[in-house]
C-alpha cells in the first residue's frame, strides 16, 4: 500500500490520455482508481489493522461512520433516480455516479486507516501530491504561453484582439477545476515543507508551492483565487507568531514580479481577464442558476434527483431569466458543492455532506488546538477548497483531495488510549464482499475504457473521412459503453459534418444514415435530451418529414421549456405548413426567450407579423 496509495493521489489528478481516449481528461482518473481500489483490497491484514488504528480517534469512527452514511445517502439516491443508469456508471463529462463515488468512499476510507496507522504515511502522500501538483502547474503555465503539445490551444481561449484571454485547463479538463485542485496543493506543498528536513527537499516543496500559486494566477480562476486567500488568512491566524523578514522579503519580491509581469506584454491575457471579470463581477448566470437549482429540488426534496442527473432535469426548471441571459448556455451542474449534493441526492444528501464538512472543522479545530506541527497547512488547504467549491462542483480528482484533506486532519488529531471495541465480521463474508465489489467495479472500469478507446478511433476515422470504418468501429462502442450516458450525439454531428462535406456519394450515404441512427438513440442515450430531439428534427427536415419535425421539436422544448431554438424552428415549420397563428405564437416565444441574442429570432418573428397583415 506504501506505493500504491500516493501513486493513485498524483495520477488520479495528474493523468491524462490524449489520442489513447476521447474523454481523455475524464476517463484515466476514473479508471485509476476503479482499478486501484480491488489491488488495495488484497491487502486484507493491513487493511484490518490500519481500520482498528482509525477507530482508536474520535474522528475516525466519525469518519467511517459519515461515509457509510454518504454511501448510502447516494444508493437511495440512486434507486429513486429519475435515470438509474445515468446514476450508476456517471455522466459523460465527470464520470461521478454511484459506482466511482463508492470506490472513491471506500478508497478514502482505507488511505485514513493507512494515515492513522502509521504517521510515516503522511509524508509519503503529501511527497506524492506536491510532486504531481508541481508537475500539472508547469503544464498548465506552458499552456498560458501557448505551448501545449497535447490539447489545442484555441480550445481553451475566448475572445479576439486586445481581449483574448487563455484558461488554462492543466490535466483537469477545466481551468475552475484545474484551480481548485492547485489551492490544496498550495498548502499540502507548504505542509510538506514544514515536515521535510533542511534540504533540497524543503526547498522543493517550497518552489511546488509558488508554482501552483503561479498557475492559478494564470489560470484567472476567481473562485480558486478566492480560496487561496482564504486559506492564507487561516494559515496565518492560526500560526499566531509573527511574520519573518525573510518571508516578508518573499512576498513582497512575489508581489513585486506579478504587477512586472500583469503591466508587460506576456501579461496581456491575464490583463484581459481582469478586465472580463470586471465586466462579469457577478459570475455569469450563477445566481440566477443557484435560484432556479433550489427550486429544482424543492420538487424531489427527500432523495433528489439522482447523482448526475442535473444537466438533464435542469432545463425543466430552467427560469426565463436566465433563458433569456444567456440562451445557448447549457448549464451540466448547479456550480456549487452543497447545491449539487441537493439536487442529487436531496436533504438527506446534503446534511451527509454538511456533516463531513462539519466534521473537517472539528478536526481542524482539535488539530490546531493540540499545535500539531502541520494541523494549520492542512486546515488552510480544506477552508480554501471549500470557499472554491462554492462556485463549482467536485469532480472526481478534487472530491478524492477533498476527502484526504479530512483524513489528514484526522491523522493529525491525538489519539486516545482506549482500544475500542470493533465488531468481528465472519471470516467468508467480507473476503466474499470484497470480491464482489471488486469484479464489479473492474467490469465497470474496463467497459469505461474500451468504449472510450472505440470512440477515439471512431473520431480518428471520421477526421479520414473513413465513414465505414467509422461505422464499424461504432459498434465496439455501443458493444463496450455502459448504459446511462451515451456518446450518440456527439457521433451523429460528427456524421451529419462529414456528409456534407465529404465530396465521395457512398461515403456521404453512410454518414447520413448513422447520422439518422445515432440521432435516434441519442433521445433516450444522451444527458442533453432537448439537444438530441433538436437535433433529430433538424436531420427529418432534410427528408420533408413535417409531422416528425413538428413532434420532435416538441419534445425538445418539453424537455427545455425555455429554450428558445426548439420554438423558432417550430415557428418556420408551422408557417410552411399554412398555420400562421401558431408559428406567430411559437415565433413571439421564440422572441421573448432569445433576449434579443439572436437578429435572426427578430426577423421570422418580423415575417410573420407582416404576412398576417
């Protein structure tokens, strides 16, 4: 377990898979863990003795008990799913279902008795967590200055001109993931250097923690900014000593080279996000989103919807004004943590979750209390994540440091002497579950990355133009996906793209009738159902279908009421068929949903008004 458990904390944030995978910033760190929790498993006599040192503290029968109370939380959740499946094996975009937080729970579990068992342990992790931080923030700097040998650049920058700005995503698919991530580094690597003897490697841990604090300014996180000071203001009151000249000295240099670099030209992106932030002081649609997501779950108030089930049932609920703010926005999480464990799993999902977080105080609290030598890094790095967290949701790397941030405050607290009594399990029933556990979640992880590996070659072959290879290797996907979340769409735009432009007639037949196909699974397959039936009607306009145009833009908006696009199509197809008091109708809904984004939403409402009169 010695080098099974910090090889897991730095490749879970740190791998990623480019060309190998499709969801190449998603699947490895899934499939990391899913294969690591059964080699974990073999190690049952270590197991059962690190768990009884995990029960000797307060905190860790706490700890246990809060995740067997998470756990279940999110089973009951996911029985009482509106889309089980979608709950069980996760959604495309974070892969966070039942089955990834239950080996995560479990995983968490098990690394907090190995910390409590043996506080040599401790260094081991962090060595491994600073090392892989240190490693991502020089990715995600080089991405800053437009070297990236693996992701596009232009996938990760907006704007034009003087206003272009860059967010770095590191190895998180994300920059606000990315950023909260490197907030708990920050203190884990300042953590580590207080631990490490006088040495290279105390001035490496050091340097760790300037980079990642460098990457985050790069990365124009606000939320991930934001925790850093956090952290730095519990970091500093709980020290309670005075600050050395030397480390006044470092900051003041620090602070000095950052205004250097924001006033010269290298700085210019990071000038332009300043300046967008300004312009976007409230954070987008957040609180309109945080308004609409409460009302969302005052519909499923006990159990929730489901894990991972929010960027499907959302458009349900989605509010006018924040259609109308921003009209092509998809919104795939409420961007809060207690929110997102609300509408998931509801109350009882929510106090789970408030209860770990009150316990992460208690700990911290006891730990700072005793002067536990790295009590005060710890406590800085668990406050920073959650004042990050309460612009965004976890994603599996930043909910697994979540959880081992607990773990090592627990591994910090005193131990009591008492040995407390621990229930015996039978010596075939927990072997037994363990191996069932095991198999499932090794099926679960191959399936994941064999259907993810098919659909990389499937996107491969489409680049060619190779429609019927295409095809072919389609079906592995399909064979291997897990049911729930599907990759359906995404394959029949790239189809209906390559149709259109391929020059060869077979190749352009094949596309369009995958394309056809696909566009029907994706109805029931997809998280975006609204998205699937529009695009579905938009494929059945070619065939002069109307009937079947007129039902699937329908759906669309039954699953997006206050989509504008689903009504404005509607709108042109209702005019074609002679029923010009409905498009009228469908065409003002349109209007009032677009807020004025969209000229051409004006001008078929501005035709059929004129050809009424």
């Amino acid at each position: 377990m010695r080098f099974i458990v910090p090889l897991v904390a730095a490749l879970v944030p740190l791998l990623i898979t480019p060309g190998l995978l499709s969801h190449f910033d998603i699947t490895p760190k899934a499939a990391v863990l899913l294969f690591a929790l059964p080699l974990i498993l073999l190690y049952r006599s270590a197991n059962l003795h690190n768990f009884h040192a995990l029960l000797r503290g307060r905190g860790g029968r706490w700890f246990a008990g809060l995740l067997a109370v998470q756990w279940g939380s999110a089973t009951l959740a996911t029985a009482f799913s509106l889309h089980p499946w979608l709950s069980l094996h996760g959604s495309t975009w974070r892969r966070y279902g039942l089955a990834s937080e239950t080996a995560l729970l479990l995983f968490v579990l098990l690394v907090a008795a190995w910390l409590a068992a043996d506080s040599h342990n401790i260094r081991r992790l962090l060595r491994a967590a600073t090392a892989a931080g240190a490693l991502a923030s020089l990715y995600g700097i080089a991405q800053y200055f437009g070297w990236d040998p693996w992701q596009p650049v232009q996938a990760y920058q907006a704007g034009e001109g003087l206003y272009t700005i860059v967010r770095p995503p590191g190895t998180l698919g994300h920059a606000d993931y990315f950023g909260a991530w490197l907030v708990v580094v920050t203190f884990l690597a300042a953590a580590l250097a207080r631990l490490e003897p006088p040495g290279w490697r105390k001035y490496a841990a050091s340097a760790s923690a300037g980079l990642a604090l460098a990457a985050i300014i790069l990365s124009g996180t606000r939320s991930a900014l934001l925790g850093v000071l956090a952290g730095a203001l519990v970091y500093a009151v709980s020290r309670r000593s005075r600050m050395r000249m030397r480390t006044l000295a470092a900051m003041g240099v620090g602070a000095l080279a950052l205004v250097i670099f924001f006033v010269s030209p290298p700085g210019a992106k990071l000038r332009a996000r300043l300046h967008w932030s300004i312009e976007d002081a409230r954070g987008g649609g957040r609180l309109l989103l945080w308004r609409d997501s409460l009302r969302m779950s005052a519909r499923r108030p006990l159990t929730g919807f489901g894990p991972e089930t929010f960027a499907t049932e959302f458009p349900r609920f989605e509010s006018l004004d924040l259609a109308r703010a921003y009209p092509d926005f998809y919104q795939e999480s409420p961007h809060n943590l207690f929110l997102d464990a609300l509408t998931a799993e509801g109350w009882l999902g929510l106090l789970a979750l408030g209860a770990v977080c009150a316990l992460g105080g208690w700990t911290m609290l006891r730990g700072l209390r005793s002067g536990h030598t790295l009590a005060a890094p710890f406590a800085a790095a668990l406050v920073g994540l959650l004042v990050a967290q309460q612009f965004i949701v976890l994603v599996l790397a930043t909910a697994l440091y979540f959880y081992l941030l607990i773990a090592l405050l627990i591994a910090c607290e005193p131990v009591e002497s008492r040995d407390p009594a621990v229930g015996r399990v039978s010596s075939w029933l927990a072997p037994s579950l363990a191996l069932a556990l095991s198999l499932a979640l090794l099926v679960f992880a191959v399936r994941l990355v064999a259907a993810d590996a098919a659909l990389a070659v499937v996107q491969r072959r489409i680049a060619a133009g190779d429609a019927n290879g295409a095809a072919r290797a389609y079906q592995a996907v399909l064979q291997w996906e897990p049911p729930g979340a599907g990759a359906d769409l995404d394959y029949s735009r790239a189809m209906q793209r390559l149709a259109t432009s391929s020059p060869i007639v077979t190749t352009r037949l094949t596309a369009e009738q995958q394309a056809i196909q696909s566009a029907i699974r994706a109805t029931t397959t997809t998280e975006n159902r609204q998205d699937a039936w529009y695009n579905l009607a938009g494929l059945l306009a070619r065939a002069n279908d109307t009937a079947a145009v007129e039902r699937c833009l329908r759906n669309a908006s039954a699953w997006a009421p206050n989509w504008f696009k689903p009504h404005w199509m509607l709108a042109q197809v209702l005019s074609l068929s002679g029923r010009h008091a409905e498009a009228l109708a469908e065409a003002s809904q349109a209007l009032e949903q677009d807020g004025g984004h969209h000229p051409e939403v004006l001008e078929t409402w501005n035709k059929l008004q004129q050809s009424g009169h």
